[in-house]
C-alpha cells in the first residue's frame, strides 16, 4: 500500500517535470514589437516596401533613414499612386496621352527631399501622442501633424473610450502660395480642407534605430493627389 | 352566534357575488379598444385621415432610405463614386453592373416595402372620400389628402418602374387578407400610363404653394405633381408634354432659386424656396438618422472625419475620374458646387458633403452622431434643366439655353452661348450630373437620355460607366427581383435580362 502511494506520487512529479516543455503557442510567439534589426534591414525582409527600399537606395538615404526616430513608410501602392498621378499630369503637359512614365524614369535627387518629409528626429509612438497632436518638423525642414484620432470602426460604439489610430497630415495652404501654420495653435485653427491626412496602417514597430509607422496603401507618396489644385 | 353570523355573511358574499358576475361584464367585453386601427374602425374621420397620409409618408421614408438604395439605385450605378469594395462590396459591385454580384443581397431586390406604402395608399384612396368633411378640422384637408394619396401612388409606381420595369399594377387595396390574389408584372408602359392618370387627379386635388411653412417640400402639392409628371413624360420620351408640365413648375409653382451662395447647403437641410419634393430628415423633431452605434443601421457612406468625428473609414469616396471628367472647364474650380459639394475633391478620399448635416446627440463626446438634412427628391434646378433638356428635344435651342444658363450662372460659371442639338443635349446632361450629383438621379439621366430614334446612340458610353448603350437596350439596368418572392407567388417571372444569372 505504501509502495502505491509512493509510485503515485513519483509518477506524478515525473508528469510534472517532463511534460509542458513545449511551448503551446502554434504558429508564431506571442506578440513583440521589437525586431531586432535596423530600419533599413527590416524594410527589407518584407516585400510590401520592395520599391521603398530600391527608392532609399537610388537616394542612397539608407543613413536617413537608419537615424531618423520615427519613419513613416510607404508601401508599393503608395509609390505606384504617385507614379500614376505624376503620368496623367505629365500627359496633360506634353498633350500625349499615351505617355507612360516609368519609376526608373523618376527624377530621384529632386525627391530626395521629398522623402525625408517622412522621417523624424524624435520617436512618436502611441504614448507620448495626443488628439491633438504634435506638429513636428521633418528632416527635409517641412512640418507635419502627428495625431491620434478616435474610430468606432469595427467597435461600434461598444467602448466608453473609443480606440485610436495615428494619423500623419500635411498642412496645405488655404489658396495656392499662401502660408500654411507654423505651429500646433496654426493647425488648430485652420480649415479643415487644408489638412491632408493619412491613416496609418501599422503603428508602432521598434527596430534597434527607431520606430517605423507604415501609412495606408491609399496614400499618394508627396502628398501628390492633394499638391495638384 | 358568532358562527351563524359568520355563515350568514358568507352566505350574502356569495349571492352578491353570482348576481354580479352573472350581469355585469356585459359591456365591457362588447367595447372596443379604443385605439384600434382594424379597417372598419378607422378612416371614420378627419384625424384619421391626416394621421393615414402621414404613416403613408413614414412608409415612404423607410422604403427610400432602406440600405441607403435611393443612392444605391440612382448613384453607384452612375460610378461617381469609387467604392471601396473592402468596406462595401455590395455598392462595389453594383457599381460595376453586377446587380447579381457578391454579397449584393436580396433586399436590393425586394419590393416588399413598396408594397406595404401601396396598400396604405390604396386604403386611403379607397377610404378616405367616404369621410363625412364636418369631420376635418380643415375642410380643405380632405380632397388635399386624396390628392397626396394619388401623388404618392404616381410616385411609388414610377420609381418603381425605373428599378424594376415591369411591376404589378395593385390599384386596389385588400381589406381580407385571406382574398388577396396574385397578379402577375404589368408591363411598365401600362404601369406609367396608370401614373399619369393618377396625377392628373393629383393636380386637381392639389393647390400650389402651402399655407403652412412646416410642410413645405415635405408634403406634395400642385408644384410636386406637376414635377414628377415633368419627370414622367421625359422618362417617356414625351418631350412636348414634359415641357408643359415643367412650365407649370416654374411658371407658376412659386419656387425660387437660392442665389446667395452662403445658404447653398440650406438646400439639402431641406425647406429651401426651391424644394419641390424631399423627405423630412430633422433632428430638430427627432426624426434624424442615427449613424452611429450596435443598432443603429443609418450609414453615411460618402462622409467621413471631419464630418463624423469618429469614423475613419471612406466607403464611397469620389471617383476622380468622373469628377474631372464633369469639372474640366477653366473656371470649373471657381464653379461653387465643386466647392460646396465635395470635401477635398483631388484626392482618393474625396468626400461629397451635400448631406452632411450633423448634430451629436451626446455633446462633446461625440460619439452618437445624428443626420439632419432632408432627402431631396425634386427640385426647381432639376425641373428647369429637366425643361431645357425637353426644349432641345423639341428643337427650342434657344430657350434651352435660357434655362441653362440660368442654373450655370447661379454655380457662378460662365453662360453658354452657342450650342445646339446634340452638342447641346450633352451640355444640359452633364450639367444635370453636376447639379444633382449623389441625388439619386445621375443614372437615370444616363439611361434617359439615349436617343429615340435609335436607342444605341446615347451619352452613357462616354461616363466611364459599366454600362454601355448594348446593355441598355437589353435592360440591364432593371433591377433582377428576389427570389424569396416567388415562394407564394408563382405568377411572377424574373426580369428578362437577369434570367439564369442568379
């Protein structure tokens, strides 16, 4: 009887020890925002950022981009919106509707500024943004409103606070050459109309150099659809 | 003693109470509920009646605004939006044409709801002349409300018509629901000549203008019928009497056009001195639409942030395409619709802001946002471009023309001066899709405007639509209807063209 008593229990502590090494989680690991590599390199093991990543290349950013404390990228769509954009301008200017442009074809050194409108010195991440919003300058020297805004898409409602997604907005002038605001008070009271704004996609990645928002496919790259008016 | 006065009392008790419950309750079973609404206890007087047209108007409501399908039928179709399939995928492919395509449900072919709004309308034609007049408050009410009945049941069938082409005709109402029968789909030109003796009873009952200010627009009147005979004629390709109607709208119909700029968007709050016809949305008598929250099933789809505070997603952004395609005059851009209508037009979140009226019942919260802009179903722009188109037609060009520079002056755009026949036709077309843009018309101007002699020369080639004149002339703008409804009714048949396609 006690011979029993005593194999029971050591059966129950060799289940104990041996079983459970595994872990149970099938089909990744538990959620971490941390990748442990740069900017640059992470861009680059995901296919959705295949022509940023030609596109930092050809403007040779990739130090940029590796400094910068928040960058907002773009996906493929985001550079293909603008190449499409850019053709049907170009086929009203040379009167050739047939004129197709090619993304070799871009002018790179000219844009270069256009993609450091992008990067940031400082990192914003969900916790130190508010709705209204920081109006921070870009290492290009422009300024854009980061902000968080509430949404009651796929909640409806159910949450006494609402969830919020990050936004990035360019600050159009009101007529064409006028002057846009210098600062949050600016933005504050301007027209709705002048704010161009970009829903983010993916917040809130951290690499070893910084953090990387990824804005919607729907964007245009420079803002382009909202430029010409 | 105590007990034989116990039993004694017992005793009484008990007589009493056989006596009362043997004769009373004699009446008070007999009576009927005083609020009851079963036929033969209704219509008995002028509250009745007034209390019948407005539950004919609710019904209307309800019908229209239903999945949002009075801009589903009139506007996806026309492509002026680009409709983000991930989010309404529904709208997306019926955008494209595809009527029967995924996730497109029955209830854009279901014409139940139309059908409860005919039988109303139905119970008060047949009802309401019998009413003693002493009993209306206002004696005029009574031929008023036979009037309104007669517009909406116009109204009702010739909307209809457009969506499905041929409908069943139902002139009667059924008082017993055990004898109601089926009746097959009466061919649509029957269905429209029903209408328009309709309203030609409709115009005799009705009066021009109102004498209440509350019901303006809101409720029919002489000027509502004339518009929508206006509508019906040229839907016919009636031209000469279209002409006729229209000018009684604007002759004599006591509409003006609002010029100040400044109260442009008091025309889609609604009330406005050029409304013809709308449907009362107003929060300001708690009869908003509520877009916002688990049970609320208002759907804004065109208006995003700024204008709902809290809603990120854009289902029916502006196709840049059309919108460039119509503003692509020089001074387009100083045209004040381009301004006014539309939110940030050259971008691919190009939002249409004509019904953008909104109040948030919780304050600053913001959270539970309310619409409060009226539906817009006819109006004095639509009618004297409808008029111009109509004047071209019958080879008026001239005073076409007057007419259209009379609303092209208003959006603050240059005059036409020298244009005639086709070149012209398409001039008022597009100007009748710039004016009344996401007002549930663009399509059927589209499909309108083919030519009668030969219907496979129209415009709608030109709009980047997925229709094509081909289409057109095999009926694939009619709508296909349920299939839930030939369970009970088996002498129904599909409409031709989407026979096999569902």
């Amino acid at each position: 009887m006690k011979n029993i008593k005593i194999f029971a229990l050591l059966l129950f502590a060799a289940t104990g020890l041996l079983s459970c090494k595994k872990s149970y989680v099938i089909g990744g690991d538990l959620f971490k925002a941390n990748v442990n590599m740069t900017t640059y390199d992470y861009l680059k093991t995901n296919h959705a950022f295949d022509t940023l990543v030609i596109m930092i290349d050809k403007m040779q950013l990739k130090n940029d981009v590796n400094s910068s404390g928040t960058f907002f990228a773009l996906t493929n769509y985001s550079i293909h919106n603008y190449i499409l954009a850019k053709q049907t301008q170009l086929q009203i200017q040379l009167n050739d509707e047939n004129f197709k442009l090619k993304f070799d074809s871009l002018d790179f050194t000219s844009l270069k500024d256009s993609l450091r409108a992008y990067m940031f010195k400082d990192k914003y991440t969900r916790d130190n943004l508010t709705q209204t919003g920081v109006y921070a300058t870009a290492l290009d020297g422009e300024k854009r409103l980061i902000n968080l805004r509430p949404t009651t898409d796929y909640t409806n409602n159910i949450f006494t606070t609402d969830p919020q997604y990050i936004y990035l907005t360019k600050v159009l002038p009101l007529t064409p050459g006028g002057p846009v605001p210098v600062d949050i008070s600016g933005v504050l009271a301007a027209d709705p109309k002048q704010l161009f704004t970009v829903l983010c996609q993916t917040t809130g990645i951290i690499t070893t150099t910084g953090i990387l928002h990824v804005l919607s496919n729907n964007h245009t790259f420079t803002y382009f659809d909202a430029v010409v008016n | 003693m105590k007990i034989k006065k116990l039993k004694y009392t017992a005793g009484l008790l008990l007589i009493a109470g056989l006596v009362s419950v043997t004769t009373s309750c004699k009446k008070i079973l007999d009576l009927e509920p005083h609020n009851s609404t079963f036929t033969s206890a209704y219509f008995t007087n002028g509250i009745d009646a007034n209390t019948a047209i407005a539950g004919a108007y609710a019904l209307l409501r309800s019908a229209l605004l239903n999945k949002t399908s009075f801009h589903v039928y009139g506007d996806a179709t026309a492509l002026e939006f680009s409709i983000n399939s991930g989010q309404d995928d529904a709208a997306y492919n019926i955008s494209n044409g595809e009527f029967t395509g995924l996730n497109v449900d029955g209830g854009f072919w279901n014409w139940t709801n139309y059908y409860q709004l005919l039988q109303q309308i139905n119970l008060i034609i047949v009802k309401v002349p019998d009413i003693p007049i002493g009993t209306f408050a206002n004696q005029d009410d009574k031929q008023r409300i036979i009037g309104e009945a007669y517009f909406l049941r116009a109204f009702t069938y010739f909307y209809m018509s457009r969506i499905w082409g041929d409908v069943p005709l139902k002139l009667t109402p059924d008082l017993d629901i055990s004898q109601a029968k089926n009746i097959p789909r009466t061919p649509a030109a029957d269905v429209l000549k029903q209408c328009l003796a309709d309203l030609k009873i409709a115009e005799n009952d009705l009066v021009f203008g109102y004498t209440d200010p509350s019901q303006q627009a809101v409720r029919a009147n002489k000027g509502s019928a004339f518009a929508l005979e206006a509508h019906i004629q040229a839907w016919l390709h009636n031209y000469a009497a279209c002409d006729v109607a229209a000018g009684q709208v604007i002759d004599n119909g006591q509409y003006q056009l609002v010029e100040d700029t400044s109260q442009f968007s008091k025309i889609f709050i609604g009330k406005s001195s050029e409304g013809i016809f709308e449907i009362n949305i107003s929060y300001g008598q708690s009869e908003g639409i509520a877009l916002a929250g688990p049970n609320n099933p208002g759907y804004a789809p065109t208006l995003s942030f700024p204008f709902i505070y809290s809603k990120s997603n854009l289902e029916w952004p502006l196709s840049t395409v059309y919108i460039k395609q119509l503003f692509n005059d020089t001074d387009s851009k100083k045209d004040i619709r381009y301004q006014k209508y539309f939110f940030q037009p050259e971008s691919n979140a190009g939002q249409t802001i004509k019904y953008a009226n909104i109040t948030y019942a919780d304050g600053s919260a913001k959270n539970d946002p309310r619409l409060s802009n009226n539906l817009n179903i006819f109006r004095l722009s639509d009618i004297m471009l409808l008029r111009a188109e109509a004047l071209n037609h019958l080879g008026r060009d001239a005073e076409a023309i007057v007419l259209l520079n009379k609303v092209r002056n208003r959006a603050l755009v240059h005059s036409i001066t020298s244009e005639s026949g086709d070149e012209l036709a398409q001039t008022i077309l597009e100007e009748r899709l710039r004016e009344l843009f996401y007002e549930g018309q663009s399509f059927y101007d589209l499909v309108r405007t083919k030519k009668v002699s030969n219907p496979l020369s129209g415009f709608i080639d030109q709009y980047n639509s997925s229709f094509s004149d081909t289409k057109l002339a095999l009926g694939a703008n009619y709508w296909p209807i349920d299939p839930a409804m030939f369970k009970d009714d088996l002498t129904l048949t599909q409409t031709p063209y989407w026979v096999g396609k569902l």
